[in-house]
C-alpha cells in the first residue's frame, strides 16, 4: 500500500510543480542526432538521405499573440529521410517522465523547406514506447506548393489518418501543438494558436476513434521506415502539461543574472540538498532535478536571499543532476536562463522496491508484441526494472486455476541463448508467486538468486502446458534481494504472473488470496461459498463475518488447514449487476498454535452477475438438468411466454470459450427474439477440461432432446427450433442443427421420439471444417485429444462435411480480420451451403475481429437474423398434420378443414395446446384457421374420436 501512495503523490507533484517536462532545443556540439551527447538515442538505419543532422540556426514564429517562448533559440534538426530498408525502423528517442493521466501538449516550429512529395509522412510525435510510434501528426501533400495535417492517436497504419482541411505552405515555420487527453483518448493537433492564449482554438484535426488509445505516454520519438519520405525542420520543442506553457510567449522584460550551482551536499537515499549563489532582484527560485534526461521534479523556493533547498521523494541508488532558474517579480524583471547542470550524483543505498506485482495487461509495460518474434531472435529490453533477456512481452490471455484472467505475458526465450528475467532488487522477499507455461509438457524453469557476485540455483519447477502452473515458493529473506527467472530447457517458457511478498509479509498471518478475488464478476447461482486462504494455517477466534450487512454464524464456517470456506447464499439482479461486499473483523482467525498472530480485518468486494431480463408475460426457468451424466454442466435456462397463443419458436442458444470457457450464465442478447415471441433455451455444457469430444456435442443434442419432449409444457413449436452460438458455440450450433435427424451423437438423454426438424441455424463466426482448422488451433487439437488426426471422426463434427440438400437454411456471420478462428471458415461453409442449394446468408464485418463488433454490425446482425428467420418461416408448408389414430374414421381432413363423416348428430370441441376450450359446433365441416397446435374430440352418439392436429 505504501508503494501505491507515493506513486500517486509522485504524479501530484509532478503536475503542480513541472507543468514543462522536457525541453529540446538541439543547442549541442554534435552534428547528428544520433550521438549520445545529445540525450537522444538513434536505432535502425537509411538507404537515402543526410538523416537526423543539428543545424546551426534557429527557426522562429511570432503572431499576434507575441513570441513563441523558444522561437529563436538553439538550434534546428534538419530531418532528411528519403528511404530506408523495410525492417527495422530508422528511430530516434528521447525519454521523458511518465505521464498516464490529465493532458499532455508537445509543441515545437514546424518547417517544410522543400515541395512536400508525399502522400503521408510522420512528424515528431508522442510514444509510451522506444520502438514504435504513438501520437503523432502527419503532413501530406495538397497540391504545388501546399500540403495538409493530419493526426493519429496510435496506429502506423495510414489508413487511420484522420486528415485536417485546412492547407499550409511550403518554406513558411508553424507553430504545431499536439494534445493528448488521457481521459477522452483523444489526440488533437493546433496550428499556429494565438501565443499566450488562455484557452484552446478549435483543433485543426482530431483523432479520438483509430486504433487503440495510449494509456501512458513516455517518450519524444521519430520514426520512419521503408519508402515514407519525410524532409521537414522543427526547433523549440516543449513537452507539457498545460496550455499555457504549450503556447508561453517570451517575455520582453530583462532578464534575471543567471544561478551559478554548487555540487549537491547531505545525500541520503532519497534526499539531498541543492546550492546556488543568490541573484540580486530574484523573488525566489525553482530547483529542476534530472534523472538522465528526464525531469524528476520542480521545487519552488521563495526569497532571494536562498541558497539552497532540500530536495526529498528521490530514489535510493539513483544518478541526478540540477539546475536552477531565478524567479523574476514579472513586472520589471524576467526569469533568467536555467543554470549548467550540477556534478552528477547519487543517492545513497540500492535502487529497491518493496514488492513485485505484475500484471501485463494494465497499459504500463510498453509495447505488447502482436506478431511472435521467431524461435532465437528474442530480443532484450529493461522495462519497469525488469532486465528481459532473450524476452519480450506478448499478446495472448489465459484464465488461471485460481481464476484469474491474465492478459499478455513474457516469451522466455530458451536455456542455450541464457534466456532469463531479472526482477527489481527488492528490500526483502517473503514468498514468491510465478505462473507459467511452457511449450511442451514437462519442461522446467529456474529460480536464482545472486549471491556473491553469482547466480545460485534456489529451485527448479516442472511447468505443464495448459492451464498455467502455479507456484508459491517461500523464500525468507530480510535484506535487498535479487532474483531471477531462468528458462531451464530447450522449449519456450511463458511467464503469466511475477508477484512477491516482503519478509513481513510472509512471517504475519496475512490472506493470501480470496475467492471470489476482489472485483470478481460470479454467478450467483454456481457459487455457493466464499473462502479465504491465508498464508499459514488457522484456526477459529471469536468475530463478525457480514455479507451486505448480514451476519454470518462463526461456527458455520469451515477450516481445513489454511483455507476457511463460509456459506453463503447469493441472489441476482436483472438490467445490473449485485454488489456485494464481505467484511471480517479482525482476530475472527489467528495461527494454530499463536493466537497472538491474529488475521487483520478483511473487506472484499465483488458482483453477482445480472440475470436476462425477460418480459414479464414470461417464465424462466433456471438450471434446469437436461441430462444425467453426473455433471454441474448440464444445465440451461428456458424463458419461453405464458400467453402465446400458438406454439412459439425456440432459439438454443451456446455459448463461446473455445472448448474450455465461458458460461451460459454470461449470455444475453435475447431481446431480438423475446420482441418476436420466441422462447430460449440457453444451453450450459461439459468442456474439454471435464471430457473431450464429442462430449460438447452429445450435450447440445441432449439438450435438444429435453427441449422436444417438453414442447407441450413450454408452448414452443418441435418444427420451428433454431440452433444459435459463437465461436465454439457457433461450432456446436452448426453440428447440432446439421444432424437434425440423425442420431449419431444423441447419447445419455431421454430421445425425442418424433422425427426431428431443424428449422435454421446462426452461426457467429464458428468453426466449419475441423479438418483445416484443427491443426493451427490448440484449443481444439486439445478438445480431440486422440482424435486430432482421426480424419473421419473429425468429419462427424465438421458442419461442412455434414451439408445435405436437407441441411437446415444458415445465417452466417464473420469478421475478414478474425484471428481466432480464421475467416476462410465461414468463406468455406457458405461455398458448401450453396452447391448444395441450401437457403443461406453470409455477412462480412470488413476489419471485423473475433466478436467485438461494432453496435452498427450488431444492429445490422440482429436485423439480418430476424428477417432470415421470417422467410425461412414464410416458406414452411401451412396444411394441417393429423397425429389420428388410424382406426379412428369420424375425422378426415382436407387442406385446413376438419371434416366429421358421421351420419347422426355430432358435437365437435376444440381446444388449444393448453386444453382451453376454443369452440364447440354441432357443423360438420371446420375451418381451422388459426396456426398452432389443437386437440379436436368429436362425440357421434356412443362413439368418441380425439386427435391432435397441428396447423402450419
């Protein structure tokens, strides 16, 4: 908690007191970017052009307003970049302190001495990386001698370009400003504001749609790669947090006499104190302390007779400088130019941390490689204090054992390239938690410590493949520790999660994990108990345990070594989900054995997820069991109305999870269908991680099945059932309804016994032919299992290989950029539906991924299905089907007519599926015309003849 503290006062101070976090004015001895006098480091090289060279002259721009504040000072980077190779990019980076909240402005001249050729090409832009490009503008040309501006908030791709309509001109100097705010996600460019302007003008261009927003911004950055010519000059660049340092204007008073700086004096490991001479005239000072390049913090002195000042909030083991500015009164004096830098030096101690928590999905560990880097060309960064050797971050997600979800990891490359990652120092190690995977089954990685100039071997630990291993390895150190994670054979090593505890931590009594964990999203019809687990083993005390306020009985609770397990009952809400929140008071438990090591008081706070909120004029029946194959999993809820008429429609609905995820408890999006009268069935079913395949398909048939055989009791029609899912479920909906009749599959479950009638199918974006997916899809290869290279029973699942001119009408839908289950699947699947003739739709989601679409594509999607359906049903036959007995000859039937042949005098009765009485007549010809399900009874003096008829 203590870290978390001052990170947020560290950012505080850095917005009162440094409004202005960098300054560039190129005022060097060096001639070329690239050298490391100049604070800037240059990666990636040019085929043609002078490249990044330092002019010696200044750019200048005043308007209305006044003068730019750094017009005329310094120098001038002359960017000269024709072409260059089409990997790696010709880069150039500076660093600058963080900044992950608020606003932030870069603004520096702009000048295109020469006929601008391209279409696009970057500026000098805004990065939270050293390798790519973030918040930049662009300029391209218009036309002779003119040329645009655009701007994008983090793609590379021009495509994404959000274009100005203004036009500028060549050899003229613009004053560009870039803003970035964090809480909108919007970058904007200005051209020429007024100096010294109080308020922002209506930006030339914004871009707050394209690509993914940055979360953190934390480098000066130029970039250029391939063909993307770009010949432009910029001087008098300024990084800030506000806008009126962004465009502050030079101040026409006198200047101040400049600070001349002592050496820094009573260093400690976070504090030191500054000196300086007194300027004569000053109101004060500011105090500019530096790590590196980067400006730390800003502290203000007043007086001006001060000498010194203590500077405090440093890191221990760090390298700074300073420099000082004195304070003019603004009326007849200015502020004079910032000092030379002090003598570098450095704080006392060893840059420590107190403990490591990783989470590589939360926007702060730079940039997360999309494409995997091939098998021996890992590269190596420091990152947040982690030394990645022959490592890098990468996109992916997982959901662990102790269900958590990670987002993103580190590839570890393999034990021959010494492929490792080295943690922060820390103050000192109680227990450290690592999640991993790794390539094969069976591999290991392991835990080292640097003890007398050496790595030492702590541990080695066998990983398994899928889900990740999970270790908790106790480790009591007290004093600054390093760690590392080395790869400890030839297959690739995949870490999810580094975590540590300090010494402290590990000899209290402390939780060490809950479940549900703190803001966890649960069912609250699956989960029945709350446990703790702690780091030692406990045993009841005396306390309050609360759930909303509602007192749990102690002795209701039980413990089982570490864990204490507490009942709870949990309800829903539909449209939101349900807070809840459980608090234990501290002492409720203590250590066996050490009472006087007592739990602290716990609060946690989690959801029960909102149920589907259906119309009132239904019913919803919850969990209903559709099969008894001792599984949770075969469960499903069924909403269907009350007040229909006619039998309805039924959707079975599937959920997605790639063979091993998800829950029909997170599904909804029914509201298409409750509009239309249909009634649903939302189908739960066993997963890979409880039985492999065909298991998943045999349930959504069981399912099926349940349904049929209660038709009558639910009101829904046997003849009018549609199969709907996503991705996995998109799979099962496809199979499922592709069998109709045949009963392959239709195993553990009370049959259906009429003939089954598949009405239509929806399929989003699901697997077609396992054939050509299987073998690049893990999931799937591991819900095979030994199957996987049984071709013919991978047909038995593969829709496309089941399609017949019977095959049910299909509504298709796919994103062309899906990269989970590929596009060509559906592509596949509407070729086969159509040489077979089968009624079907396919919808592409141009740039459309796997799910996620637009609320347009959604709204189109939902409008598409309903209109399918419609015709699919207008097509049915609509002629009467008689379910009488064959010796019963009082009723014959013609079209829709109910005819009684029947000499005598006769009373015929109707009555609905529900045995409501409909009509009585003593006619002998009926017109039905009404569509539904009906029992007629007919009464022709002693004799009785009752059937079922079914009107299309």
């Amino acid at each position: 908690m203590k870290k978390i503290l001052l990170l947020v006062f560290s950012v505080s101070y850095l917005f009162t007191h440094a409004a202005v976090l960098l300054t560039e004015t190129f005022d060097y001895t060096a001639t070329t970017l690239g050298e490391s006098a100049t604070g800037w480091t240059t990666t990636g090289a040019l085929t043609t052009g002078t490249g990044r060279t330092i002019l010696n002259s200044s750019l200048s721009y005043t308007n209305g307003g006044g003068t730019y504040v750094l017009s005329e000072t310094g120098k001038t980077l002359n960017h000269d970049y024709l072409t260059g190779p089409a990997s790696p990019a010709f880069i150039s980076y500076k660093p600058f302190a963080e900044v992950n909240s608020g606003v932030i402005f870069l603004s520096y001249l702009y000048k295109a001495p020469a006929e601008q050729t391209q279409s696009q090409s970057e500026l000098l832009g805004l990065s939270d990386a050293n390798t790519q490009s973030g918040v930049k503008p662009w300029v391209g040309k218009v036309a002779t001698g003119t040329f645009r501006f655009g701007v994008t908030r983090s793609s590379t791709s021009s495509v994404d370009i959000q274009w100005g309509s203004a036009n500028f001109n060549v050899g003229e100097v613009y004053l560009v400003v870039v803003k970035y705010d964090f809480t909108s996600q919007s970058a904007s460019v200005y051209v020429n504001p007024s100096i010294s302007s109080s308020s922002e003008p209506t930006p030339v261009v914004v871009d707050n749609s394209m690509k993914t927003a940055k979360s953190t911004l934390s480098y000066l950055l130029l970039k250029h790669v391939g063909s993307s010519k770009a010949v432009f000059q910029v001087g008098g660049i300024r990084i800030s947090t506000t806008w009126a340092e962004a465009v502050e204007g030079k101040s026409t008073l006198p200047k101040l006499t400049t600070p001349t700086v002592g050496v820094a004096t009573s260093i400690l490991e976070t504090s030191f104190t500054a000196n300086w001479t007194a300027v004569a005239n000053a109101t004060g000072y500011d105090v500019k302390v530096y790590s590196g390049a980067t400006l730390v913090s800003t502290k203000s002195i007043t007086g001006q007779a001060a000498t010194s000042a203590v500077i405090s909030g440093l890191t221990a083991g760090t390298t700074y400088t300073y420099s000082v500015i004195a304070k003019g009164n603004g009326t007849t004096y200015g502020d004079s130019n910032s000092s030379i830098a002090s003598a570098s030096f450095s704080t006392t101690g060893v840059n420590a941390v107190d403990f490591i928590r990783t989470d590589f999905g939360d926007g702060t560990w730079g940039t997360i490689a999309s494409t995997s880097y091939a098998s021996g060309s890992y590269p190596s960064s420091t990152i947040k204090g982690f030394n990645l050797v022959k490592a890098y971050l990468y996109a992916g997600s997982l959901t662990c054992p102790t269900g958590e979800t990670h987002t993103n990891r580190i590839m570890v490359g393999k034990a021959s390239e010494n492929a490792v990652i080295e943690f922060p120092i820390l103050k000192s190690v109680g227990e450290v938690e690592v999640h991993a995977v790794s390539g094969t089954a069976g591999m290991s990685f392991r835990l080292e410590e640097f003890v007398n100039n050496a790595w030492t071997i702590l541990g080695t630990y066998i990983t398994i493949k899928n889900p990740d291993s999970v270790y908790i390895i106790p480790l009591l150190r007290n004093a600054n520790t390093k760690l590392r994670i080395a790869n400890n054979t030839s297959s690739g090593l995949v870490v999810y999660k580094i975590a540590t505890k300090t010494y402290q931590e590990a000899v209290d009594l402390n939780l060490r994990s809950t479940s549900p964990f703190e803001g966890e999203v649960c069912f609250s019809n699956l989960k029945k108990t709350i446990t703790l687990t702690f780091n030692k083993n406990v045993e009841k005390v005396s306390g309050t345990i609360l759930l909303n306020g509602v007192s749990i009985p102690l002795n209701t609770c039980a413990v089982a070594q570490n864990v204490v397990t507490i009942p709870v009952t949990l309800t829903t809400q539909t449209g939101s989900n349900k807070n809840y929140t459980l608090t234990v008071s501290a002492g409720t438990f203590a250590e066996v054995g050490n009472l006087s090591n007592s739990t602290k008081a716990v609060t946690l706070n989690f959801q029960a997820q909102k149920s589907v909120l259906y119309p009132s004029n239904y019913t919803g029946l919850i969990d209903v069991v559709y099969k008894d194959v001792n599984s949770v999993n075969c469960r499903m809820d069924v909403y269907y109305p009350t007040n229909a008429i006619t039998p309805v429609p039924v959707v079975i609905n599937m959920h997605g999870g790639g063979w091993v995820s998800g829950a029909k408890e997170e599904q909804g999006g029914f509201d298409m269908y409750f509009n239309k009268g249909y009634a649903i069935v939302n189908v739960e079913y066993r997963m890979r991680n409880e039985i492999l395949a065909p298991a998943a398909v045999e349930d959504v048939r069981g399912a099926m099945h349940y349904a049929l055989n209660h038709a009558q009791e639910w009101n829904i029609d046997p003849r009018k059932v549609v199969f709907q899912g996503g991705s996995a479920g998109g799979h099962l909906s496809l199979t499922g309804g592709y069998l109709q009749n045949d009963r392959i599959y239709d195993n553990d479950c009370i049959q259906y016994t009429g003939e089954i009638k598949v009405m239509a199918v929806i399929d989003k974006y699901g697997a077609a032919d396992l054939i050509t997916f299987a073998p690049g899809y893990s999931g799937m290869l591991a819900w095979l299992g030994s199957h996987s290279t049984d071709e013919v029973f991978m047909k038995t699942l593969s829709p496309v290989h089941l399609i017949t001119v019977e095959t049910p009408p299909t509504y298709i839908i796919h994103g062309d950029a899906d990269p989970t289950i590929p596009y060509a699947q559906s592509v596949e699947l509407n070729a086969a539906l159509q040489t077979a003739g089968v009624k079907h739709k396919f919808t592409t989601v141009p740039g459309g991924g796997h799910g996620g679409f637009s609320s347009a594509y959604n709204t189109q999607y939902e409008n598409e299905v309903i209109q399918f359906l419609d015709e699919v049903i207008a097509g049915l036959p609509t002629s009467i089907d008689s379910q009488t007995d064959a010796s019963n000859n009082l009723i014959k039937f013609n079209g829709n007519q109910v005819i009684v042949e029947s000499e005598g005098e006769t009373y015929t009765t109707l009555y609905d599926s529900r045995g409501a009485e409909v009509l009585r007549t003593a006619q002998k010809v009926l017109d039905v015309s009404q569509k539904g399900l009906f029992i007629v009874k007919v009464t022709a003096g002693s004799k009785t003849a009752v059937t079922k008829i079914f009107v299309k």
